[in-house]
C-alpha cells in the first residue's frame, strides 16, 4: 500500500522535475561515456531525471526489505497468538501436560506463566471473545457443567482428568454407558470414576459380581456391601474369608474397623459371624482390637472383653476399660458414647 503511494508520488516528481529542465533549461540533448562505454545520446532532462529513477528503485528495495522482515515478524506473533489461545484452552480444560514454543520474547512470557497456571472460566465470557477455537472450548465446558456430554476428544485429555471424569459421568447418568461398560473397560476410564460406579453397583450386585470387581473396593462400598449382610432387600450372604478379602484390600485404621462393627451392628447378620469375623481381624491387625472389643459390648459378650482388657496394658484400651468399670456398678451407658 505505501510503496504504491510512494512509487505515483515518485513518477509525478521525476515528471515534474524531467518537464521543468526540458521547458526552463536546456533541451539539447548529449551523449554521456559510462565508464568507457557511450551511452545513447539523450535529453539533458532525461539524464536529470535518471539519478531520480536510479534513487527510486533503491528506495523501494530498501522498503521491500524491511516490509518482508516486518512481515516476517508480524508472521511470528500471529502465530504466537495461536499458541497463546491454545495455551488458554489448555488451561481451561486442565490439561496436565502443556508446553508450547514460542517465538517472541512478550507472548513467550504469556506463555510461560499460562503453562504453570491453573484457570476457571467465570461470569458470561461465552459470546464475547471473537475466537471460535475459545468459544468452542468454554461451550464444552460449560455443557459438561450442566450435566450434558460433548465431545473432548479433540484436545486429547488424560482420562484422569476432571473434565472428562465428569463427561463420562454425565454419559453413565444419562444411560449412554452401562456398569458393564466402566468395569469391564478399567484402562479407558479413571479410577475415580470406576470406584464411584463401583460403589453404586454394590448396593444391589450379586456376591459373584462384587467380587469380580473386588480391586475396586473402597471403604464407603465395603460398609455398603456389609449392611447388605442378612438384610430384607438386596440380601447378601458372605461369609467371613470373603469378607476379609475385601477389607485386606483396603487401609483400615483403628476408627474404620470401629465404623465396620457400628455398621454391621445394624445389619442382621448373626452375632457369632460378627464376633468370628472381628476375632480373626484383631490377630493380624492391632488396630482392630478395639473393634473387636466394641463388638464384644455391643454384643453384651462381656466376659471375653473383659478378658482382653485384663489381659492389656494399664495405658491401652482406656475407654473400653471405663465403660466395663461402668457397667461393674451396674450404671448402663450406650457403648456408642465410647468410641
């Protein structure tokens, strides 16, 4: 555009300057020697006019250049905005993985600090960044929000990620995948998920299909799949090596085997399975103990817990010991109030 400017305003001057020396000047006409060599005889105007022309095609070429190199580097940082919009979508989307190269020292600060940085999108943005790749992000995001499923495919996200957690989540909810699906596919979904459907599954799956998944056992579907024990709907009936092989599966502390008893307390399964089941946990693992006393009192099984306490340490089992001295003068407190 400006060398188009230039070259009209270059042509008019040389005409200007080329007719001001033919009408005012000279109009003869001479022949000039170029080192060596003669040149055509030409108007005295014409000569005056060549340096003009030689000054303009050097002027130009100097121009050229640096509108190249100028283009050159516009080129750099329109892609470098690409990347930056990329870098923004990534972030959005939480994508673990983000690393971009880029070219100038502004946006690869940008970049930098976007790479390392977690972003939510907030407040009515959708509609207001004239970028179609930003826009069709955050409508994913939004969708996915809502409860509806999109397609994430194209930014390549982990499986763990929190999107796509909930993406797939949203297709379970909606029917578009089965139990079956989750279980049977453990390498295409996160362990997040799996363990979430797992513990849905529980509440009413067979005992063969509980433990066909058992890896995917959690404490919350332990104690679901427990209450089920003897009970008026859904009714399982597991024996204790099944049992153990679940809770083996798992880090129990002191205050989980406590919780698994209160659980049970309220299934129905048979006292003497109970006691059995918490006997065995307590030989192999110390922090069941005071489980397996909560079960004896809960029990009223009062001569084998006072046994254990007997045979204890002053400094152990202080609480159980108050209760058993409670219940020794004959005052009547609910074991729960112990534990």
């Amino acid at each position: 555009m400006y060398i188009k400017r230039y070259t009209i305003a270059a042509f008019i001057l040389m005409a200007l300057v080329g007719g001001f020396v033919f009408s005012y000047v000279s109009q003869e006409t001479r022949s000039i020697d170029f080192f060596g060599i003669p040149l055509p005889s030409l108007s005295i105007a014409i000569w005056v006019v060549v340096p003009l022309f030689v000054l303009y095609l050097a002027s130009v070429a100097h121009m050229s250049f640096y509108s190249l190199l100028g283009s050159f580097k516009l080129r750099k940082y329109e892609k470098d905005f690409e990347k930056i919009i990329d870098a923004i979508i990534e972030a959005y989307l939480g994508k673990k993985i983000r690393k971009h190269t880029f070219k100038t020292d502004r946006y690869r600060l940008m970049g930098t600090l976007l790479e390392n940085t977690a972003l939510f999108p907030t407040g009515e943005i959708i509609g207001h960044t004239n970028n179609e790749k930003l826009e069709t992000a955050l409508k994913s995001i939004e969708e996915i929000k809502r409860g509806e499923v999109t397609d994430l495919k194209p930014y390549n996200l982990l499986i763990e990620n929190e999107l796509v957690v909930q993406n797939e989540r949203n297709r379970y909810k909606k029917g578009d995948l089965s139990v079956e699906d989750i279980l049977s596919n453990p390498s295409k979904y996160a362990e997040e998920l799996k363990k979430e459907v797992y513990t849905e599954y529980v509440k009413t799956a067979s005992i063969f299909n509980i433990e066909k998944y058992k890896a995917l056992t959690s404490k919350e579907s332990l104690y679901i799949v427990t209450a089920r024990v003897n009970a008026a709907s859904f009714t399982l009936d597991i024996s204790n090596e099944t049992l153990l092989t679940l809770i083996e599966k798992l880090d129990f502390n002191e205050e989980d085997f406590i919780k698994l008893s209160s659980v049970l307390s309220h299934s129905e399964m048979i006292p003497e399975q109970r006691m059995k089941l918490f006997e065995l946990l307590s030989e192999t693992h110390e922090d069941a103990t005071p489980a397996y006393l909560y079960t004896l009192f809960d029990l009223e099984m009062i001569p084998p817990a006072a046994e254990i306490l007997d045979n204890s340490q002053a400094d152990e089992y202080q609480k159980f010991k108050a209760y058993k001295a409670l219940k020794d003068s004959n005052k009547h407190f609910s074991i729960e109030l112990f534990i």
